[in-house]
C-alpha cells in the first residue's frame, strides 16, 4: 500500500528579525524600486540576519487511516510542520507528497469574516477549505448541530466566545471529508464535553479510513485517538513509532538524568504574567526542603508553588498535575476542585501554596508532577502535558512489606486499603 502522506529531508528555515510586510502609497512603491538597486550594494558585506531552522531533515510516511500524534514542546516545530503539509508555507529544502484532498484546522477561526454571520462563515470556510456549495448545503445542518450554535448561526461571529469560534471552526473543517485532516491543538480551546465530542469526530474520521494528523499537548488524547506518534525536537525527529506510550513517555520524562529533580526555580521572565509569575514550584517536605531521594508511599510529602501576583484576577486556577511513567494523567488537582471556602483568597505580593500529596497511593515508580494554572475560560498559562515547570518523585519499592510478594504491584497505583473481618453472618 502506498503511503498518503511522504515527507522527504523537510527543512523550514526563518530569518530571526526579518521585516513584516509594508503597504504604501504608488509614489512610495515606485521610489522603493528606484532605490532598490542601491540598497542591495549598500547591503552588500553587511552581516546578515541570523536565521534559525524550525524543521530540519525531517522524512516520515504516513498510511492512509493512520492516526498520527505530533508532539514536542513549544518551538519543537510542530505547527510549521502542519502550515508546511498544508501548503500555507512554503519548505526551504525537501518535498512533500500528498495523495488526497486535505482538511486543516490549524487556528481558530481561521478563514473566518468576523462581520459575517456564523451562517454566512460556514459557506465562506467551506469554500476555503474547498467544499462545493452543494457538499455545504449537504451538510450545514450537521455542521450547525455539531458546533452547537443553533441559536447564533445568524449573529455576526465577532460576538462569539472563543469557544464557539472553535466549535464552529471545527465543525467546519470535520465535515469536509478529506482524506487527510489536519489538527493543530484544537483541543486547547473549549469545554470537557466539546473535546470528547471533538476525539470522537477525529476517531469517527479515521474509521472510515481516512488519515488523521494531530498536534496536541494532550496525552491522554494522543494515547487515546493515535496510532503512530511523532516527537519533534528543535525541529528535528527525535523519534518516530507506534508504541504511542513509549513516545509519549519520552516527552513527558526525557533523558533520566532528569528524574532527580524535584526542585524548579523561574530564572526567565518566559513563564506566567501579572496575574501570576511562578518563582519556585517542588515537592518538598514540611520544612520546604526539596526531596531529592526514592521514599516509601507512606511518607507523607507537599508540593509547594511560591509565586508573584501583581494583579488579582478571581478567574486564576492554579494547581498541579500528575503524570505516571507510563505517560498517563493520574489526576489534576487545582483549587477550582477545592470548597470555597477552603481555598486562600490570594493578594498582591508573594504568596506560597502548598497542598499535601496522596499517602498510600502511588506504587514504585517515577512520576512527573507538573505545575498547571491559567484563566479560567481565557486559556492556560501551563497547559497540562505541556512544557511548562515539572519536576519528579520517585516511590521505592517494598510496599506490600509482605515475604509473599516481593514485586511491583500491579497497577498504576498501589493504596493501602483497610479490610475488616465480618464476624456477626447468620
């Protein structure tokens, strides 16, 4: 079978600083093309800009039905890739082949008219995305049913949540039954029930034998929907197979080395904004050490986030994640999950949280806790399962303290459960 998608030694260069397009005046251009012959001799021996290579001999096959899972941190290259496969940028070096119609959604609301109504935008998109008129009317009901905006589908779209915009936007780009559809974080934007609905769509796309290409910092999506993953690393492939587990877990831990590191500490302005800047997130004892060696599941550890807040904003979630080795989400606990009343009303300055970690409860292992937080309803500072501050605990072994069972448990986790004898049966 021949593959539907071929990329061969792709590279994207960028030039670091190059000028954004000017539009002026006729007089201006004209006087720009006199001038020109003699800015390139100016130019000439000038140091040129620096550049950088967001793909470099990048060379992959994709099967026709195969779900592949893109992934790597921000930078990695993951977006350009997509615009690259898209035809919406052009590469440096290399070629792509691809043998079908393609589908993206690669920004949302892309291809959107924002004094348009979400009616008329469904034709304008459709068109863009190279639907007929009659594929559109087809299935414009559907589209509409699916982005769940019956009830605004003839309101201008520049009144839209950034929710509906993605709603709609991939309600879109699902129906136009490509054989290639191509996903770049769609599932950042909306709501639990909205991103189950989504994984459903792509999974329904692939039963059909149609090819899937999705970017995401989802784990537990790309483990769930893909059959091949990919990870990118500064713009290159570090590793490319169909034991998803196996790359996600490449993603999520790295190199070992890293597995002792319990302690971040924010040395770049890069993380977090006014409403929140982290400046140290650990798992650490009582007195706010960093635990820096294997403990038993039974003693009891906190992870602790020390943070500037220069503007108070009650929409902030703030929390962290847990990841297994194995790559899966264990669990999130932010203090939206907390009583109110229960949660520290936080103010200016600097302020330091700290939230006590399940005794009992992990089995031997490593595990990646992540500081997550964001806006609510606005977008994430610190995506779970992205590239955000992390650092690690490691469970040693001999939970059962029993001679019966000297292994691992099976399992994800391991809790100590109690167990009473019955006496008192008839």
């Amino acid at each position: 079978m021949r593959p539907i998608i071929q990329v061969r030694s792709l590279s994207k260069r960028y030039r670091i600083g190059a000028q954004r397009a000017r539009y002026g005046s006729l007089r201006e251009s004209l006087t720009s093309w006199v001038r020109q012959p003699f800015q390139v001799l100016r130019k000439k021996g000038r140091q040129q800009r620096p550049t950088i290579w967001a793909l470099k001999d990048v060379t992959f096959d994709v099967m026709p039905g195969e779900v592949l899972g893109v992934i790597g941190r921000n930078g990695a290259g993951k977006s350009t890739l997509l615009k690259v496969l898209s035809r919406i940028t052009e590469p440096t070096e290399g070629e792509v082949d691809l043998f079908g119609r393609v589908g993206s959604l690669l920004e949302v609301g892309t291809g959107f008219h924002p004094e348009l109504t979400g009616r008329e935008n469904i034709f304008l998109n459709g068109a863009v995305l190279g639907m007929t008129k009659a594929e559109i009317d087809r299935k414009f009901d559907e589209i509409v049913t699916f982005a769940e905006i019956e009830r605004f589908v003839d309101t201008p779209v520049k009144h839209y949540s950034s929710g509906m915009y993605v709603r709609l936007a991939f309600a879109v780009a699902a129906h136009l039954e490509p054989e290639i559809l191509l996903v770049d974080e769609v599932l950042a934007v909306g709501d639990a029930a909205f991103q189950k609905k989504c994984l459903g769509k792509m999974g329904e796309v692939a039963n059909q034998g149609r090819t899937v290409l999705l970017v995401s910092h989802n784990m537990n999506a790309i483990q769930e929907l893909c059959t091949t993953a990919i990870l990118l690393e500064s713009g290159k492939v570090r590793r490319v197979g169909r034991d998803v587990r196996s790359v996600t877990r490449e993603y999520l831990f790295g190199a070992r080395d890293q597995f002792q590191r319990s302690e971040w500490v924010n040395d770049s302005d890069r993380f977090g904004g006014r409403a929140f800047r982290p400046l140290r997130f650990a798992v650490c004892r009582e007195d706010g050490s960093a635990v820096c060696e294997p403990i038993p599941n039974y003693v009891q550890v906190w992870v602790q986030i020390e943070a500037q807040i220069d503007e108070v904003d009650p929409s902030l979630t703030v929390g962290y994640a847990v990841h297994s080795q194995s790559g899966e989400l264990l669990y999130w606990s932010y203090h939206t999950d907390a009583d109110p009343v229960d949660w520290p009303k936080l103010g200016r300055g600097r302020v330091v949280l700290q939230s006590p970690l399940p005794r009992r409860l992990f089995n031997e292992g490593t595990y990646r806790v992540e500081l997550i937080g964001g806006l609510h309803f606005r977008g994430w500072f610190f995506e779970p399962g992205g590239d955000g501050p992390s650092v690690f605990l490691t469970i040693q072994g001999g939970l059962s303290n029993s001679p019966m069972w000297m292994q691992k448990r099976p399992g994800l986790l391991a809790p100590v459960i109690g167990w009473t004898l019955k006496n008192d049966i008839p």
